[in-house]
C-alpha cells in the first residue's frame, strides 16, 4: 500500500511542533519570567524570535504555547472519546425509543457552536487549563458520540454480527470483538480533525482572556498581546501565528491522510 503524502506532509508540519512541545518539557531558552531582554527587541543571537513587550523571550514563549496546545488538543480528543463513544455506543445498542431520545439530545448539543458552548463551561468553571481541555472534550464529544452510534448501527446489521449472537457471543464480546475494531478507523479520522479543532478553540478562548490564566504563554494570548505592538514588532504576532497555522494544517493533513489509508477506494478516486 503506497503511502497518502499528506499523511507524510501533515506528519512533517505537526512533528516540528511536537518537537517543540517535548523540547520544552526539559529545556527552555530562557525562564517564562525573564523579562531582561528589553521591551521589543528585535530577533537576535540571544533572542532567536526577539522579546514581547514586558522584555520576555519569545522563542521561549512559543515553545511553552506548543506544549500547551498539545495538552489542550489530546487532553480535549480523550475527553470527547470517552463520552462520545460510550454514548453512541449506548444509543446504537439502545431500544428505538431512548435511541431517538440520546439522538434529539445530541443533535441539540450539536447545534451550538463549539466555542460557544467552550465558553459557557469555562465561564462556569472558572478560566483554567483543565477548564478549557474540559469545555472542549465535552462540545466535541456529541459530535463523536454521532458518529459512533451511526458507524455502530451500521456493523450491527450485518450477517456476521447476526451470526455471532446466534452462537451465543453476549453484548460486550460483540462490542469488544466486532464493533469496536470496525468502528475505530472511522472514528480515529474524526477525533484527528478534533484535535485541530480543540487548538483553535483554546486558542480562540485564550484570546478573548477565557484560556489558561497567566503566566502560561498559549499562543492565542501571545497574539491578543502583540497585535498592539504588531506594526513595530511584527515576529510577536507572526511567530505564534504561523505555529498555530502549522500545527492546525498539519493535523488536518493527517486526519485526511488517515481517512485514504482507511479508504482505499477514495485514494484511487483521486
């Protein structure tokens, strides 16, 4: 089976930011408090990105804004995987009546916009980073509990699920054992697409002073920060910018690469 180049590409754009994220778990150029380099200062030696306007590194800034999109986007795609396929997976299971009900439910919590139902629970919670990953994780999981109850209504109707009950398979072996495996590879592309999702979300919310409190650099605060200052230091908006744009496209490259290795028939089609 050849290998879907945007799956390659999309590996590539993401990679260099996870890079970035596990590098800034052991080592940072500069403490996140330092602020000795001067207000503004332009890319240099010491500064590889240049320093904000409080005279803080923003290489080192950039850095911890990566890890923190990672926490953000795989603690949000766990979350909604969760509770997005246990419920489908109830409903799929589920008599007519309380499948349509978890149906009309989810089709309600579907309507909202992500962000703005993001933004109802942090405001609840209060802004944090466990509040965001936890907004997130719960406004995407409708979409994934969707998503499995239709893959898994689909697999349930087949002869060989029919056959597995005749021979006495019960409920859980033909979850574990039947459904499950054919309804991963679906559901994997999904929640690849989620995590792009959840980094613009916590970025979105960072902006409007909803994400993760300071002194935690998320790259959406780093460009409410510098869009004051971005016509005499443009690199503060840019870098975080262009990071956030990588990362996003990437992942998205990844989840469509995924989507060709899952369906041949659609990678031939092209």
């Amino acid at each position: 089976m050849k290998s879907s180049p945007t799956l390659i590409i999309g590996s590539i754009l993401a990679g260099i930011i996870l890079m970035l994220a596990i590098v800034s778990l052991f080592w940072l150029p500069y403490s996140p408090a330092d602020t000795s380099g001067g207000r503004l200062e332009p890319p240099s030696a010491e500064h590889w990105l240049g320093t904000d306007r409080l005279g803080r590194d923003l290489a080192t800034q950039l850095m911890i804004g990566a890890r923190i999109a990672f926490q953000v986007g795989i603690g949000a795609v766990v979350i909604s995987a969760i509770l997005g396929i246990t419920i489908g997976l109830c409903a799929a299971f589920a008599s007519s009546w309380l499948d349509d009900g978890i149906s009309s439910i989810l089709d309600i919590v579907i309507a909202f916009p992500t962000l703005l139902l993001a933004m109802l629970i942090v405001a609840v919670q209060g802004a944090s980073t466990w509040s965001v990953i936890l907004a997130l994780g719960i406004a995407l999981s409708a979409i994934v509990a969707r998503l499995t109850r239709v893959v898994a209504r689909g697999i349930l109707s087949r002869q060989y699920i029919v056959a597995a009950r005749i021979s006495g398979t019960g409920r859980w072996g033909t979850i574990w054992r039947h459904v499950m495996p054919n309804t991963w590879p679906t559901i994997s592309v999904a929640l690849a697409l989620q995590f792009g999702i959840a980094v613009l979300a916590e970025s979105s919310l960072s902006y409007l002073g909803l994400g993760a409190p300071p002194p935690n650099a998320s790259w959406g605060r780093l460009l409410q920060e510098a869009q004051g200052t971005v016509l005499t230091a443009p690199v503060g908006a840019i870098a975080p910018g262009v990071a956030l744009v990588m990362l996003v496209i990437g992942v998205n490259f990844v989840a469509d690469g995924l989507r060709d290795v899952v369906d041949p028939t659609r990678r031939r089609s092209r």
